[in-house]
C-alpha cells in the first residue's frame, strides 16, 4: 500500500474531483515514454491475504487471462524478486498497480507518476524499497502507480466489493492503453 500527497488524478464516484476520463489521462501520459505496448511493464504488487492489499494480485491475474501475459509482472508482496527480470526486458514505462491510502473514497482510482507525487512506502506490505530507488536500479524507466483506495487491509479478509470494481476498472484502463499502442 502506498501514501501519496498532491499531484494525483482522481477518479471515483463521490465528491471528490473526479476526472472524467482516467484512461484518457493515463494513455496521455504513458505516451510521452513508449510507442508500443512491449515498451511497457505492468508491475501489479500487494498481498493477496491482506484484504484490499490485493488489488495488484487481482488485476495481474484479470490481465493475464485476457492474453496480457508479456506486459504484466505479478510481483505480490515480494517486488525486490522481480528487479531482474524487469530490468532485463528494458521498459521505457513501468505502472505500478498497488492499493493505496490517498485519504479518498474506497475504491477511488488514482494516477499519479512516482517521481512527483510518492512520499514513503507504508509498511503495510513488504514492498518497503521506495519505488523512486528502483526505478532508478532498473535503468530510468518512467514510473507511474496506478491504484485503488483500500478499505481494509485486515490479514485473512477478502478484497472490499469497491476493490474488485476498482480492480476491473484499472484493467480496462490498461488493457485500453495496450491495445492502442499495439495500433499502426
């Protein structure tokens, strides 16, 4: 789970500013980095015992039945694992997809780039290495989180109903930016 402070988009269904159209702003951003969709690395973290925490666990497995399985890393709660075989597929762009505490409304997505907005790891998870040192260990690539507010975090408990929403709803939205990378 990460916390974050200002510079994030913001999509949900309160009252909180919501963007009207979060892929449109992802594909925006992830362009500037990468032409095609093999220049990109979803990296989805988070325990899966951890009730919301497994949010990157849930949106690995979504993207990877749909056929996403080049593109997506499910690195759970043991992301230092995984720094190898990222690094060796050079990704001009890494999103991180994570629960997160941004004080909002359960299930709220935000969009953020790791540089600008990520103020510490919250030793929620294992995931404790910030995600600014690896990239940097990884050779550069563009970071983005792309995440959830969690409601619950208690050890043994399922996901939150607006997790798993928010779950399928980070997969249209990377599975929308794949496809049109993938396009001539």
């Amino acid at each position: 789970m990460v916390e974050y402070q200002r510079n994030l988009a913001v999509q949900g269904g309160s009252t909180m500013n919501p963007c009207t159209n979060l892929k449109e702003i992802v594909l925006s951003e992830v362009k500037k980095n990468a032409i095609h969709s093999n220049e990109i690395m979803v990296v989805c973290i988070g325990n899966p015992l951890r009730g919301d925490d497994a949010l990157g666990p849930l949106v690995a497995e979504l993207l990877q039945k749909e056929g996403f399985k080049d593109n997506v890393i499910n690195a759970e709660n043991a992301l230092e694992s995984f720094i190898d075989e990222i690094s060796s597929r050079k990704p001009k762009v890494i999103i991180f997809v994570d629960a997160v505490d941004a004080r909002l409304h359960p299930g709220d997505l935000v969009f953020a780039e790791v540089e600008k907005t990520l103020k510490h790891m919250v030793s929620y998870s294992t995931h404790a290495i910030p995600l600014p040192l690896l990239l940097k260990v990884m050779g550069n690539p563009k970071g983005y989180i792309l995440g959830a507010q969690a409601k619950t975090l208690e050890i043994g408990r399922k996901p939150s109903r607006e997790i798993k929403e928010s779950a399928r709803r980070i997969v249209d939205i990377i599975k929308s930016v794949l496809t049109v990378l993938d396009k001539p």
